[in-house]
C-alpha cells in the first residue's frame, strides 16, 4: 500500500487557477509564449506579494512572502522566458530529470533505490524510471480531458495505459517499492482530488492502478509531482532561502522548498 509522503522541506501549493488579469491561469493562451511567461510572472510575484487570488479560493502560506527565486523545471520549462515579476527565476540543472532525482532520494531512504520505480503520471505524458527509463505520451484520443463533473470518459482506457506501462517496467525489474506521483491534490490521508484525468476525488485510483497491473500490495510512497519534483531539486544542494520551484507542462504546479533537512 502506498502511503502518502511529506518531506519537511516542501510545502505544496496550488497554482494551476491562479487567478491572473481576471482569467485563470489554466485559461490563459499558452500558444502567446511571450503573453503567457509574463502572465505567469505576474501572478507568482502576486503569491510572494500576498496578493494572489485563485479561482478555487486557494490561501497560499505566509511563508510565500519570503521567496527569493523561481526554479523552473517540466517538459516546458526550457522554453519559458521569464518576465513579469521582480524575484529572479533560473532553469533547473536537468529540469526534466528532477522527479527522477527526488523519487529515487525517497526510494533510498525506504532502503529501495536500487529495485524501486519511480512513476511520474503528468497530465500529457506517463514517465517511469525502473530498470530503465520509459516515457508514454497521453493519448488524448483514449483519454480526453476529463469533464466537470467527472464523467468518467476514457477512465478505463487510462487504467489500461498506466497498468500497461508498469507492468512493463516490473517485467525489467519486479519492484520492491514504488514512488507514485500524480498532478493533482492530495490529501495528508492519500485521497486525491481531481485534474485533468477521469477521476473523481476520492476514488481509489491509484490502488486500480496497482491491480491492474499485479503489484497489489506493494509499499512505497505517494504524492503530487510538484512536490516530487522540489524534492528533486533540494537534493541537489543546500538552499539558503525558501525558493519556489514550478512545474511547466501541461499544466502549472507549485511546491516551496525550504531550508533544512529532509
């Protein structure tokens, strides 16, 4: 079973509604490269300013004021020029292998690194890094973005995706543990809430995953891939002051990392 994990220096926060120019974020035009970044900048210099408003009513933490740089990480992360905000951002040394990097540090310290999969659900690609590294696009076609209120469009297509693609992997390797990171809320009891995914929050997903897969039971470690991605980026060194790493892909995703250990 997969319990859910918190590192003592990431806080989560919620971005993707960050309400910016009276639009959300997740409506703005991401084709406007240029118009986005900055809409972007805006809006985290608003959270740091304790200004910022989310559609989803989302209070961010006080300690947002004293962020000092942006680190930028995701499959987009290398094409965002940043504008629109007075903290400083700077691109992540291996912005694309940082979920790997914080998911292999959690799998050491269950005392797995080495028969361990670390399995990162984004919302356009499925990434698992095993014996080997695998990556499976999303495809949209089977599994579309999911309705409000969830239909449930595409839901067994994606559990066949997933299950597929893990099976695969433990057909390299069998695991003895898995990190399991998804895009979306998480509860400090593991329920999920929902994102672009057919999945309503509450339903027991990640534990369908697993059957359908034949790894029922398999301990390890479960969180939001912000979250996995700021440990990524902890793990490579000392950070002086709270930094703020996004998550630039299909979606935007948030998580503070803090001075300290882990």
């Amino acid at each position: 079973m997969l319990a859910r994990h918190r590192d003592r220096r990431i806080v989560p926060l919620e971005l993707w509604d960050l309400v910016v120019d009276g639009v959300p974020l997740y409506r703005h035009n991401r084709a406007d490269v240029v118009g986005f970044a900055a809409a972007l900048g805006r809006g985290v210099q608003a959270v740091i300013d304790g200004v910022a408003v989310c559609e989803s009513g989302t209070r961010f933490p006080a300690l947002c004021r004293e962020v000092r740089e942006v680190v930028l990480v995701g499959g987009a992360a290398d094409g965002l020029v940043w504008a629109g905000a007075r903290v400083p951002a700077r691109l992540a040394d291996d912005p694309h292998g940082c979920a790997e990097r914080g998911g292999r540090a959690i799998l050491a310290r269950l005392g797995e690194c080495e028969r361990g999969l670390v399995v990162d659900l984004g919302q356009s690609r499925l990434k698992i890094s095993g014996a080997r590294r695998h990556s499976h696009p999303r495809d949209f076609a089977r599994i579309p973005v999911s309705t409000r209120p969830v239909d449930g469009a595409g839901r067994a297509a994606l559990i066949a995706w997933v299950a597929a693609a893990l099976r695969e992997a433990a057909d390299e390797r069998p695991p003895a543990a898995i990190v399991l990171a998804l895009p979306c809320e998480i509860a400090a009891d593991g329920e999920l809430g929902t994102c672009s995914y057919p999945w309503a929050a509450g339903e027991a997903i990640v534990a369908e995953f697993l059957a359908a897969a034949g790894l029922a039971g398999l301990p390890g470690a479960l969180l939001n891939d912000a979250e996995l991605a700021a440990i990524g980026v902890a793990e490579r060194g000392p950070i002086a002051a709270p930094t703020l790493v996004l998550t630039v892909g299909f979606g935007i995703g948030g998580a503070l990392v803090l001075p300290g250990a882990a």
